[in-house]
C-alpha cells in the first residue's frame, strides 16, 4: 500500500514539473494567429484563435514563428509564458532572474540596450 501512494505522488510530481517547464503561449490579438513551432526535427503547425490559450507548447525549448513568416522567429527557451499582441510575442514571464529579455517590457525580439 506504501509503494502505490509513493507511486502516485512521484508520477503526480512528474505530470506537475513537466507542465511548469513547458511553454505557454496566449493569444491576445483580435484575429487568429498561426504558429509553426520548430522543436529539434520536429515541426508542427497551430492555430490559435481570439482570446485561447495552449500550453505545454515544447518542453525543451523550440522556435516559434508567427503566421508563416520567416521575420516573425522567436527562440524560446522552454519555460516562458507568452501572448501574442499585434503581430508580436511578449514575455508574459521575466526571464534571467527578473529582467525581461532585451531589459524591457516590450515584443520578445527587442535588442539589448547598451
């Protein structure tokens, strides 16, 4: 009976911390938004309409790019949270312990500022 429960918290713990390092990404555009998501070999296309939200999107990071456009690439590390907006995606999560990417708010491809 001691080894079922221990069982059951490990895989709930695992089901847990694979969720928590996945990327999410929501839609907060007033249009669906199209995403080709690149991970290692693997390729996949989504559609995420007005206002939804997908999760678990890539485990181990991938690259995402917005609408088939080679313009629109961003690399994501794994376990961001981000919304698409505008046309662009935006960390909804800091990265680098607090600062956002590019030391701003603004879309995930913001250069660095020296």
């Amino acid at each position: 009976m001691k080894f079922t429960s221990l069982a059951a918290g490990m895989i709930a713990a695992l089901l847990m911390t694979s969720t928590a390092h996945a990327v999410s990404i929501t839609n907060r555009d007033d249009r669906e938004i199209k995403l080709t998501i690149i991970e290692g070999d693997v390729r996949q296309e989504q559609v995420i309409q007005s206002g939804k939200v997908i999760e678990g999107v890539c485990q181990k990071g991938c690259i995402i790019r917005l609408n088939d456009s080679d313009n629109d690439e961003y690399e994501l590390e794994g376990s961001e949270a981000v919304s698409v907006e505008e046309g662009f995606l935006y960390y909804d999560t800091p990265l680098d312990n607090g600062a956002p990417q590019g030391g701003s708010t603004g879309p995930a491809d913001t250069p660095k500022s020296e």
